[in-house]
C-alpha cells in the first residue's frame, strides 16, 4: 500500500485514521473486491454500450423473474432504531465540525453523513470527516449527546465512480466508496453495533442487482473479519438511475439480511435519463424549474413503486430531500411561504406512503415530524401495501410535457458554475436563491445544458436555439450575479469564479455526455492542481483555463 502524507494541520487526525491495524484491513479489503469493483464498472459501459447500439428500453428483467413471483420472501427486519425514520438531516459533510455537532443535538431521528453528494473529496475533507465520525462514535465531542442518544449516523461513501487519489493498494489507486466503508467501519463498525446505533450505511447510484450482490458480499466480509453477527450492516440503497428502477425488487432481494430499504429521490434519477437517453429525442427532458417534479408521471411512478416494492417485502421506503432553507425570522411572509412548499411536497410524499424523507435546514426537522404525525400513525407506513397500484415501464418512461425557458436554462448555467467552483473552493454544496445545491442538483443542471445544445432546443420565450453560442453569451451574462453569490473581493477569486465557468462551458460542449461530472471533476487537472495547491499552503484557482 502506497499512502500519501498528511495534508497541513491534520496530522494528529491522519495518525488517528492511518494506523497499522486499519491500513492492514483496507488492504485486504481491496484486495479481495478490486477485480469485482472493476467488473461491475465495465458492466455499467457494457450495458449503456447495449442500449445505444440496439436502440432499446430498459424493462423489468425476465431473468430475474422468479425473484420478483416469489411471494414469500421478505428483507430481515431492522433494528428498533431504524423503526422511525421520519426526518434525517441530508448532505451532512462530516468534514463541517460545527455543523455536525449541531445535527448531532438536534431532534432529527437520523444523519446522511455524506461523503458523496454533499462533500467535495479532497484529501483534507476525507480525513476531516472520517476522523469527526470517529469523535461521534466514541463520545469525544464535549457538547454533543452520547452516539446511543444522538440521531443514527446513516454513513453514505462515496459512489462507485469515484476513486481515492492519494492511496493505492497493488499499484492501483483504491474504490472510493471501499476507502470510506472500509475506515469507518474498522474504526466505528463495533462500537456503533455495541450501542445499538449501527452500522447503518447509505449506498449511492447503485445500477443493477449485481451491485447489490457486490456490497452484501463485502458487508458479509467486514462481518466476519470484525467479529460482527450476520446481518449488522444495514443499509438503505438510493436509487438514483432509471435502470435501477427496474430491478429494485432484485436490489432488496440481493441485501435482504442488510438492508435497511431504498430512498427515492428527484435530480439524480432525472439527471440519469439524459445519462442513459439523452441522445434521443424521444428522452428530452424539458425545464426543470418549471416542468419536473415528484407530481409528474415518471417521478410520481417511480415513487409508487418504490414504497409498493420495499412494503411488500418488509422494508423501509423514504424520500427525496427537502432543499429550501427557512428566511431566519419565523414570523415574516417569507418564512410562512417556504414552509407551506416544503410543506406541500413532504405532504405528497407522506400520502404516497414513503417512512421518511430528508431536510438540509434543521430549522425544517420539527415541522416535518409534526407532518408525520398528523398524516400517519406509528413509527412507519410498511402498513401500507399499495396493493391498488400498478405501474408499468412505460410509466416509468414516460417523458412530461413542456420546453425550455430562458429562466431555466441561466438557471441551469448558474447551478453549474457555483457548483465547480464549489469545488476548486474544497466544499460539496453551497446555497444559492434561498436553497441548498450540491452535486445532485449540479448533475441534473449539466445535463440540461448538454441535452439542449444537443438536440437544437428552442427556448419558449423568444424562439431562440440553445447553441453553444447562446450558452457562452448567458454565461457571460449571469457572472455578475454569480461573482455577488461567491463574495469575489480579490483578482484570484474572480479568476476561480472564470475557471469554473470555462469547466463547466467545456463539460456541456462535450460530443460525448461524461457520465458523472463528481468523475470528470475528481479526474480534472484543474481540480487535482487547486487541492494540492491547498495542501501545500498554496493559492488556490489560479490554473489558467480557457477564456469565456
């Protein structure tokens, strides 16, 4: 194992994490999983390979169809303080100390610790927030609740796209999601199962049943090499991928002693259509500020389902994440008018049968529980089997009505330039027009842009074309709001600010749609030169790019 040294300022945390005993574990890890994470991944450019060349539409698996006929299997029920899992507290970046330790008080039932969508993974912010968890577990922050009386830490690593940049196991560097898992759970895994508080983990844009069966089989590795019963591990799938949506029956079945249910959620699933059809005509996804949303027949389907699927079999069915952050004074217009939104979709969601759903804004955790309790009884719905309802793949497919606005597509623009440079700055999300945006929001915003050019898209307003031209002229445009949004007082911040947008001009201008932007960024120049010149003490974004 090659490991690099600490990043400034955090030795006595690398010396914490590094230890001889957890290198050791995280090597046999690796080694046991690598040549699996690899085939899984070539599966995935396999399968979209597949789907472009034949022209067809994913469907509900023949091969699996016994998994799905067989009435009489159910997941292993969850330990008593997953019950209730009304309110979680969402993109949680541990690496926010004071943030962390406020949600670790707060009266949410459950944390997203997210190493994924909400953390941008430097080396710092890894470290930071695996070391922060580790603080929690063992009861070492001075002003937070012991970790059996705090809300349950739900630890969501990294996706399988991502890689570890600064440690390499057999001359390879190592699975992001494997670096995380396999830290926190030699380092936590024990104490949180002793406590009665874990280990519960989120998994993020799984795509197939296959993927399941890879993580259940490293959950039932790490059980026995710690010393933990079968089944410990519990975890909560996202599904955040069109295809996935089409084997969750299967997802469950392959985690049936782990798992802890699947979570529905709005702009990663809606991002992953352009990612999988966007070259289609028939797949334009139009507006998303004015024509996407839980209500509409592909999401609303896909919603049904998932609680249709996890009841049926046992297991817990939560929602998407509530991004609005509350104006500060509880008495104003403002406040009352964000609230009934949040409101209004949560109520959706609620009557749907979902068992819980996410909020960024703690301000949110206690007027969303009182929602629960007015709409449903007990600590969950799996009560309600949706017996009545039957959705069909071309539910699942079907595209809304509607077109491109000139709001939506700067809207789109801005989104996506806040969000890398987001990341040049070391940070997974940031708030922009009274909500919080992080890579899922980035993700589905990107892809937009990129599907508009592609296909000649006329903006309704005036009937102009989104090229390539038009979406560097808006570009251009929207920087002055942008360089307010991100305090740019010095020459070198507004330099970041530009090559964020020379980033994101070249990501959306690409013939070829980059799969996941988290990847092209983690493997970008420009993002590697700006964390390292962090950690060297260094200015950061003042690599060149190309001009607007």
């Amino acid at each position: 194992m090659e490991l690099e040294p600490s990043p400034p300022g955090l030795e006595a945390e690398y010396r914490t994490i590094f230890t001889a005993g957890s290198l050791v574990f995280l090597q046999e890890l690796v080694s046991t999983f690598d040549e699996e994470v690899d085939k899984i991944l070539r599966l995935r450019i396999s399968r979209k390979t597949h789907l472009d060349l034949s022209g067809d539409l994913p469907g509900f698996c023949e091969v699996t169809a016994p998994v799905r006929s067989d009435p009489t299997w159910r997941v292993r029920p969850v330990p008593q303080r997953l019950q209730r899992r009304h309110v979680d507290v969402g993109d949680l970046a541990p690496c926010d100390t004071q943030r962390f330790i406020q949600a670790l008080s707060s009266p949410a039932q459950g944390l997203q610790i997210d190493f994924d969508d909400g953390n941008c993974p430097t080396y710092h912010n890894q470290i930071k927030g695996i070391y922060n968890v580790y603080r929690a577990v063992h009861n070492q922050f001075p002003n937070a609740p012991k970790i059996s009386q705090a809300p349950v830490l739900m630890l969501r690593p990294r996706a399988w796209n991502m890689v570890e940049h600064n440690m390499m196991v057999k001359g390879k560097e190592v699975p992001g999601p494997l670096c995380d898992f396999g830290f926190l759970m030699f380092h936590c895994g024990k104490l949180l199962f002793d406590s009665e508080s874990g280990p519960f983990f989120y998994l993020s844009k799984v795509e197939s049943y296959l993927e399941a069966r890879l993580w259940n089989n490293i959950f039932l590795w790490t059980e026995q090499k710690l010393g933990l019963p079968v089944g410990s591990i519990k975890a909560t799938v996202l599904i955040e991928n069109v295809l996935s949506a089409f084997e969750m029956e299967e997802i469950l079945y392959e985690l049936k002693d782990h798992s802890a249910g699947l979570n529905c959620g709005i702009w990663d699933y809606s991002a992953s259509f352009v990612n999988k059809f966007g070259h289609r005509g028939a797949f334009l996804l139009p507006d998303r500020s004015k024509y996407v949303n839980m209500e509409k027949l592909f999401l609303r389907s896909y919603m049904d389902l998932l609680v249709q699927i996890c009841h049926r079999r046992g297991a817990l069915a939560t929602g998407g994440m509530a991004a609005l952050l509350l104006p500060q004074d509880r008495d104003s217009a403002p406040y009352r008018a964000a609230l009934a939104n949040v409101t209004r979709l949560k109520l959706l969601e609620i009557k749907a049968g979902v068992d819980g759903f996410m909020v960024y804004d703690l301000g949110l955790i206690e007027p969303m529980q009182k929602l629960f309790q007015l709409h449903s009884q007990g600590d969950n719905q799996m009560h309600q089997l949706r017996d009545d309802l039957t959705v069909t793949p071309d539910d699942l497919l079907c595209m809304p009505a509607g077109g491109v606005t000139l709001y939506g597509l700067k809207y789109n623009i801005a989104v996506g330039i806040l969000f890398i440079d987001a990341w040049l700055k070391g940070k997974g999300h940031f708030f922009y027009r009274g909500q919080v945006e992080d890579s899922a929001t980035a993700e589905i915003s990107r892809s937009q842009v990129w599907q508009w050019i592609r296909h000649q898209t006329q903006l309704e307003d005036d009937s102009r074309v989104v090229t390539r031209g038009l979406v560097t002229k808006l570009t251009q445009e929207v920087m002055g709001e942008l360089k307010v949004v991100t305090r740019c007082h010095t020459v070198r911040e507004e330099q970041r600010l530009l090559t964020a947008a020379a980033m994101f001009l070249e990501v959306v201008q690409k013939r070829d749609f980059p799969e996941f932007l988290t990847t092209y960024l983690n493997l970008d120049h420009t993002f590697l030169s700006s964390q390292a010149k962090r950690h060297e003490g260094g200015v950061v974004g003042d690599v060149p790019r190309p001009k607007l």
